[in-house]
C-alpha cells in the first residue's frame, strides 16, 4: 500500500498531487526491489554434464548431471522431449540433492537409441545438457 504524503499547501499549479504521486513512485519502487530481493540468488550452472555413451542390448547405461545454484536446482531428465518414465529408467537422486543418475536396464535396441536431456532449473533460471545413448545388438559367439 502506498504511503502518501499529505501537507497543507497552497499550490496552484498541482504541486500537492506532484507530492502524491511522487510518494506513490517510491512506494512501488520499494515494493518492485523487494521483489527481486525476493527471487535473487543464483541460476543453475553444471558441476558435471552427461557423457554420451555406447552400451550393447540387455546391457547398462548410467548418465550423470549435477548442478549449482541458490536455490538449489531441480534436475529433470527426459527422452525426445518427455520425462523419462519407464520400469527400465531410474532416476537415481544424489544425496545432498545437487544432481541425478539416469539408469537405464537393459538396454534395448533400436529403442533405447536416443538424446537425452538433463534440465537443470531454480526459481532464477534454467540450463540443459543433452547426451546420445547409443544401444548395440548383443553378439554371442558360439564355440
């Protein structure tokens, strides 16, 4: 709510509503930096982005993304642009909630054969790393 000044003063030009208007200024201006005090810190940067990697059907992958920032970034994986959700894919959250691991098992090919994406975001802003998982056919020899 803003704070108006209120004088007793002889204007005849409208300084009195200058003085109102002035105090309403400040006011929002107050109110707009507590605002962005509200929501400073600092955006996600990665401490450690996913490799691409090369795995054979019926094998594992594991892909790992960690990042920084204040508050503490939410890490979100997905597939073609969809969260991952499947019984084969588990995310698999640090400890200290910097970061994740994303197991896939078994691996199936063509299928599993993919971009991935790790999005790191917080309240200040928001970073991705994508990585290629590769799935080979299993080659069985026979003795």
């Amino acid at each position: 709510m803003p704070v108006i000044l209120e004088r007793d003063v002889v204007c005849r030009w409208g300084h009195f509503a200058a003085l109102k208007l002035h105090a309403h200024v400040v006011s929002r201006k107050a109110r707009a930096l507590n605002t962005v005090k509200e929501e400073s810190g600092a955006p996600p940067k990665f401490t450690r982005t996913p490799i691409d990697q090369t795995g054979v059907s019926g094998g594992v992958a594991s892909f790992i993304c960690q990042a920084s920032g204040e508050p503490r970034p939410k890490i979100v994986w997905s597939k073609k642009g969809k969260k991952v959700s499947s019984q084969r894919f588990e995310v698999i959250e640090f400890d200290d909630g910097s970061g994740s691991v994303l197991r896939i098992q078994p691996l199936r090919t063509p299928r599993d054969e993919a971009i991935y994406e790790c999005v790191a975001s917080n309240s200040v802003g928001e970073i991705s790393a994508t990585t290629r998982l590769t799935v080979l056919r299993g080659m069985f020899s026979s003795v």
